[in-house]
C-alpha cells in the first residue's frame, strides 16, 4: 500500500474539535523529539506536511492528516505531542497529558496507536510506564524503534534485546516491534502494510 494523497485537516485541544464521521485514525506518539514528524514526513513523502524542530515540544496540539492510499481507503494519521521532557511549564505539560490521555482513552475512530522509542537510549521509565497503560485499558498499538540509522547492526542488536528484555517484565507475548529510520525510509513498508492490514480487516 502507498499513499497518494495527504492534506492536513485541523489541530485541536479537545476531543469535541476533531474529525466527526468516524473515519479511521492512526496516531503516533513517544518522547518529545523522538522523531514523530519527521516520520509521519517520511511515510506521507511530504517533507514539510508535520513541523519538525530540534527543539522538544514542537507538537503542542493534536493534529489530524487526512490520507488518501492506492488501495482506495481514507483515514487519518493523527500526530500527538510527545510525553515527557518539553521545554514548556510543568502546568503545560499537565495539561497536555490530559487531553492526550483523553483522546487515547475516548477517542473511538482511534483504530492503532504507534507508539516510538528511541533505538539510541536504553530502555526509558515513561514509556514503559505509558505502554503499561495502554495494556490496562486495552488500547491496540505497535512500538517503532527510531533513528536506527544512528547505530551499528550491533548497537542496534543490544538496543533491541535491551527493551524487548525489560518489556518481557509486564507482556507476553511481546508486542509487535517496528524498526524505523526517516532519513533511510527504514519501516515505510512495514508501517503502511500495517495499517492497511488493520483498513482491510474493519
């Protein structure tokens, strides 16, 4: 599957301002500055469709991508702030987790949540923490390792076996892991073939 089209739709800060119509959305999230958008970027061939900044917190709002692929189907790709370091006020970041928390938790045209981690840092407190979470409440997702581009095969062997030991503490089996690079395009196909997977079983 390709995407053929992609426009942006709207950015909101409450549930009641996004989409209506109950088409499908795909989220992604992590740390702020793990490369959210410069992947969304990627998959979308869109270079500049999401804000990318070497500054964390760049993505303060939700925003929606309206997507159009060879298959036929319609569906957002919705990118999120990021959890975690920002350099914003305690308050803000308080109140990001709480309407991001609110869309993960009520938002019902979320279909798959695509959660990213750095390959680069061992494995981090929040996101295990956020992935435990979204196994209490049973929300789908997926876990995409970025910036693989940045080790060696081995480097990125001990990264790997690193994360998928310490999620072995609170999953099994373990969940479906993605390795990712924007520059490279590393994952593009293994990203849109899952989501075409999910479009094709609704």
């Amino acid at each position: 599957m390709n995407i053929i089209s992609a426009e942006f739709d709207r950015s909101s800060e409450r549930l009641n301002q996004c989409p209506e119509g109950g088409i499908p959305e795909y989220a992604f999230i992590g740390r702020s500055n793990v490369g959210k958008s410069s992947l969304l970027n990627m998959l979308t061939n869109k270079k500049g469709l999401a804000k990318t900044s070497s500054k964390p917190g760049k993505t303060r709002l939700i925003n929606h991508f309206l997507i159009g692929d060879d298959t036929g189907a319609t569906w957002y790709l919705v990118d999120l702030p990021g959890y975690g370091y920002a350099s914003v006020s305690k308050t803000q970041r308080e109140k990001w987790a709480i309407f991001i928390n609110h869309y993960i938790l009520k938002r019902d045209a979320l279909i798959n949540l695509f959660v990213l981690v750095d390959a680069r840092l061992e494995p981090q407190k929040n996101d295990i923490e956020f992935l435990t979470m979204l196994g209490e409440n049973e929300i789908p997702f997926s876990i995409v390792m970025t910036k693989i581009d940045k080790l060696t095969k081995n480097e990125l062997r001990k990264s790997q076996e690193a994360f998928k030991r310490e999620i072995s503490n609170y999953w099994d089996p373990l969940p479906e892991i993605i390795l990712s690079s924007a520059e490279k395009k590393t994952g593009k196909d293994e990203l849109l073939n899952r989501i075409n997977e999910i479009n094709q079983s609704l």
